[in-house]
C-alpha cells in the first residue's frame, strides 16, 4: 500500500529496509506487516543485502511456509559519499513476498 505523507511525498507501508539489527528483528517486522498486507517488500543495500535474504527465508522457511517469493530485483545505486564526495555504486535487492489471499 503507498500512502501519501503530509508533504505530498509518497510511503510505503509494506517496506521493510534491512540494515544493522539482526535478522530476528526484521524477520519480526515481515511477519507483522504480514497482519496487515497479504505482500511484503524487503530492500537492502551493500553488506545488508546477505541479511534481507537471510530475513526472508526464515520467514518462508520456519515461520509461514505458504509464503512465496514473488520477485527479486537487483540494482546498483549510485552515490556520492558523504566523506570523501565521491561517486560510488552500491548494489541493492528487493525481496518481494506474498502469501495466499483468503
């Protein structure tokens, strides 16, 4: 679901962007937004990338095994460090989840 926010800027309510936690806490995440969504996407960036797929296949794998993997998206997104102002490609995955409409 994409909601408009104050500012005319859209959101996502389905979005789960995995970084330094553990994977319990965004498996946890998923599983909430599961209550409220029959699909789920799982972002990452860099490093994190090993820990979405990680996220999502505890979720397939130990806690809803109908779930499925619908789609993942791979990318290289490029950006300017905030450090040294250069240019950098970091590659990044999206990790789209569904589980059976009842």
């Amino acid at each position: 679901m994409i909601n408009m926010t104050a500012s005319g800027t859209e959101q996502n309510d389905n979005v789960i962007f995995v970084g330094n936690k553990p994977p319990m806490s965004y498996v946890v995440a998923v599983l909430t937004e599961f209550e409220r969504s029959s699909n789920v996407l799982i972002k990452a960036r860099g490093k994190a990338i090993s820990k979405a797929v990680e996220t999502a296949e505890i979720v397939r794998k130990k806690y809803n095994q109908a779930v499925e993997v619908i789609e993942i998206a791979i990318d290289t997104e490029h950006i300017i460090d905030k450090d040294t102002s250069k240019p950098m490609d970091i590659p990044s995955i999206v990790i789209s989840l569904a589980k059976p409409v009842k």
